[in-house]
C-alpha cells in the first residue's frame, strides 16, 4: 500500500480504453494513494458520461466544458449546455477548454470565441477553468489576461504545462495553477524539469492526462490514474523534497483550487 494522499487533477476516465477494466483502475489508483480524480469533458457528448462516473464513484469528480478541437461545430444552445450541466454537485470546474494550434480541427477565430464565452462562464459560476494550451501560448496568455479570471484567487490551471518559462511566470502573475503530467518523468525533458523547480510550490497540481502521456517507467503503455504517483515523485526528487511532503502540498494545492475537500 502507497500511504499517499494524491488528487489526479485530470483524467479522460470516461474513455472507452478503460471500459474494460475501470472499476479495478479505481481501486489500483485508490492503492496508489490517489483519493480523488477530475475527470474533464472533452464535447457535448460526453459531458453526460463523465457526470455519470462521479456518480458511480466517491473520489471522482468533474468538469464540463468544450475543448478546442470540438469547437467547430456547435449548437446554438452549447454553453447553456455547458451551463446546466454545471450545476451538477460534484463538477468542480469549467474545463477542458483552450486554444490548440496544433490539429486544424477549428478555426482560430472560433477557438477564440468558444474559449472567451467559457471564461465568462466560469467567472460568472464561480468556478477555475481547466486550460488546454498547445502550441497558442501567445494567445492564450492574452485571453486569460483580458478575462475576468485573472487575478481572482481561484483562476484555474494550465493543465500538462508544456510551454517556456516566460509563459510559466506570466500565467503565474495571474494566479493560475500549473499542471504537470508524464512528460516531467522522460529523459530528455530537462527544460520542463528546469521550470517545475521554479514554479511556487502553492501553484503546483499533479496529474495523469491518462490514458495519455504515461510516465516513465510505464512509458509507451496505456496511462491510468494511479501513475500520477510517478509524476508526484520525480517533482518531489527535482525540487529536493520527501515525496510524501511534496504529495501533501499538492494535494492541498488541489483542495484550494478545486474546493474538493479532505481525502
């Protein structure tokens, strides 16, 4: 047993790849010392699905929203959607939703609109926003900048942070989290490695992305929330911390953001 206390701060735990095996990936992550996961929706499809899994299980919770990549065809009634199925007791945040640049599934100009109406939003419900960020950081610091969030004490996080440092201290200066996931564990990530020293040990969150981005020594198999461990430990070895001290923070750090309560 892991005598950890760990939050997996985001996992698609509604994807078919587990539908096999999810009820044993709950208990293996449950023995890893992870006692809660967020699980993001992805479209309008599968926001249903996802608050079903917080039904089905204590330590799981939700957040709704559109990713980028799913913005390009939407109904006109979309963030009412996303607004009444926010009103769920365990859906803890706005989310996934952000700017990818590097699928050409959705305009610009559309991943702009659709990520600005969902910033209102959750400002409007009091709740963070989970950001997906792949290869916009311009644009997406400028949004987060001219949005109500910024500076709010609960903004959100950039979640699998992937980007500069200069990006990292920007989104910092508005408050928001930082998420890091598997990549922080591979061989030649020095450079994220590098930045996840300097980050504010109170801006921290941890998190699996799974069944995407498994951490080493997984690496190359399908990803579950019980790795999150591995992405907890090499933060705790890079910045000189006892695992369990660092587990501690983050999981804290969670707690704050996400207003999930004790595990």
């Amino acid at each position: 047993m892991f005598l950890m206390n760990l939050v997996d701060t985001h996992c698609h735990l509604d994807f078919d790849k587990f539908d096999e095996d999810r009820d044993a990936i709950v208990q293996r992550a449950a023995e890893h010392g992870v006692t809660r996961i967020i699980v993001p929706a992805l479209d309008l499809q599968n926001c249903e699905p996802v608050l079903k899994l917080t039904e089905q299980y204590d330590g799981v919770f939700a957040a709704m929203g559109i990713h980028p990549n799913s913005t390009a065809v939407l109904p006109s009634n979309w963030l009412e959607t996303i607004k009444s199925y926010a009103q769920h007791p365990k859906v803890v945040a706005i989310g996934e939703i952000g700017l990818d640049y590097y699928w050409d599934d959705s305009p610009k100009d559309v991943q702009h609109d659709a990520l600005r109406q969902q910033l209102a939003l959750a400002a409007e419900l009091d709740l963070p926003v989970i950001i997906h960020n792949r290869e916009s950081s311009e644009d997406v610091v400028r949004l987060l900048a001219e949005s109500p969030l910024a500076g709010r004490e609960r903004p959100g996080v950039l979640h699998s942070f992937s980007a500069d440092w200069a990006t990292a201290q920007e989104v910092l200066d508005m408050r928001f989290y930082l998420g890091f996931t598997g990549p922080v564990t591979f061989k030649k990530a020095e450079e994220l490695r590098e930045i996840v020293a300097k980050v504010p040990l109170d801006r921290i969150l941890v998190e699996t992305d799974a069944p995407y981005l498994t951490p080493h020594p997984y690496r190359g198999k399908r990803n579950e929330p019980g790795y999150v461990r591995f992405v907890a430990e090499k933060i705790a070895e890079v910045r000189e911390m006892e695992t369990a001290v660092f587990s501690q923070q983050t999981t804290a750090n969670a707690e704050r953001l996400f207003k999930i309560g004790h595990g």
